[in-house]
C-alpha cells in the first residue's frame, strides 16, 4: 500500500509557511514494515498514539523500517527530514 506524507508546518519549529507547496513523500507500506526512497535513510521516524510518542527508529540504509507487531490500530507516523516533518494517518 502506498502511503503519501505530508509536510506538517504545525509541527516544524521553521515559522511562517512555504511559498510554494512541499510535495508529500510516497512510502510503502507491507505489514508492519515501511519503505522509505533511499535518500531518506539515516533520519527519524516515530510511531504516535494520541500524540505519545510509542515507537521511534532510524530509517535504515536501505530504506526499511519495521516496525513492532505489537502495535495494531490506528497512528500517526511522523518523519523527520532535515528540518521538515511530514506525516500520515497507518493502520496495522
């Protein structure tokens, strides 16, 4: 399933809004396991409940990500990029 995060400028501590729209990032998701483009490994992603922070990881080089088969329902999946942060609504 393809998933696409959005930029969040409610989250990202940048102040004042783009000019022009931020394209949203097209992850896949398999299960518990996300796949990220490969330019986006090394950074950070978290898995929230109710804006709790309940898994958090470092993409990995080859831009997979797994995440814990103990979460199931529904979440927020946050990306930090650079000083960007994009998000999603996922369902495990």
């Amino acid at each position: 399933m393809e998933i696409y995060l959005h930029y969040d400028n409610t989250i990202s501590d940048l102040g004042g809004r783009p000019r022009a729209p931020i394209p949203p990032i097209s992850v896949s998701q398999f299960g518990h396991t996300f796949t990220f483009p490969d330019y986006l490994a090394e950074n950070s992603v978290e898995i929230l409940s109710d804006d709790v922070v309940v898994f958090s990881s470092i993409i990995a080089e080859d831009g997979t990500v797994i995440i814990p088969e103990s979460l199931t329902g529904e979440y927020t999946l946050v990306l930090h990029f650079g000083d960007n942060v994009y998000s999603a609504e996922v369902l495990f």
